[in-house]
C-alpha cells in the first residue's frame, strides 16, 4: 500500500516514519524546498527518541521518501494523510483550516483511482465533511471517501 503523508512537521514526519517502519511506501511532502532538501540529507529537524533511526533505515530501504511534489506523491497513493499545521486564528479560540483545505484542494486535482483521504491535523468536528464537499467541488468525479485520524502523539 502507498501512502502520502502532507506535511513534514512534527506530526507529519512521525507519523511517515512509523508507517514506513510498518513496511508501507510512504512519500513525506512539503512545500519547504530546505525542509526536504534537509531530510533527504539526513538531517532531522526535531528531536524524538528514535526518530532519526527509523527515518534513516527506512529511506536507505526505499519505504520513505520525501519530496515537494503533491501531485506526483498523491497520484500514486491509496491513502493520503493530511498533517497540515491548524494554528489558532489571531484574536480567536478556534483552529485556522486554511492549510487543510488548501491542501485539501491541491489533492483533489491530484486523485487518480480510489483514494482515502484522512485528517491527521488537529481539527474540529465536522472537518471531514466540509473537506469532502472542498474535494467534490474541485473534482466532482474523484473517487474518494474522506477519515479522521486524530493525532495523539505526546513529544518524548
């Protein structure tokens, strides 16, 4: 199985990791050339116990790669994984989707065969059924279905 995880944070780059080291193919993307650039050399941006272990086994074995290229990433996949930042609107209590849904509308034009769709982001209930309105609106013939998976990972 291929998947794409969007989004090479804290969230997204554990989240690759740990399903490449179960043996999945798994693409880490984001749209920070330096960020990938980085992890392809090897260098890990955060610091989890294990981490840089398993990310460095796993792309030497070809299950974790990482790249910029969403499209290519998410044409290839079965399940895509977005772990997009959900910061706090300025002045609010409530989480900022724009990086959702702008990732969001990016793999919509980029689904090719059944696709699975998953919210790994911290986001408020009802999310998945306005991405899954984004993603008919974009592409009303995509061939998909939309999940959440919150994220409950605790640093350390």
């Amino acid at each position: 199985m291929k998947l794409a995880v969007i989004g090479a944070g804290y969230v997204g780059l554990v989240s690759a990791a740990c399903f490449a080291e179960f043996g999945f193919s798994v693409t880490c993307v984001d749209k920070e050339t330096e960020k990938i650039a980085a992890l392809e050399a090897g260098k890990i941006p955060i610091y989890e116990p294990g981490l840089e272990q398993i990310v460095h086994s796993n792309f030497e074995a070809g299950r974790l790669r990482f790249s910029t290229d969403l499209m290519e990433a998410v044409e290839s996949a079965d399940v895509v994984f977005i772990a997009v930042g959900t910061p706090t609107r300025r002045g609010e209590d409530a989480a900022d989707l724009s990086y959702v849904f702008s990732a969001g509308a990016e793999i919509a034009k980029a689904i090719k065969g059944f696709t699975v769709v998953v919210t790994k982001s911290t986001v408020p209930v009802g999310t998945a059924i306005k991405l899954k309105s984004l993603i008919l609106k974009t592409r009303p013939d995509a061939d998909f279905e939309v999940a959440s998976n919150p994220e409950f990972l605790r640093e350390g």
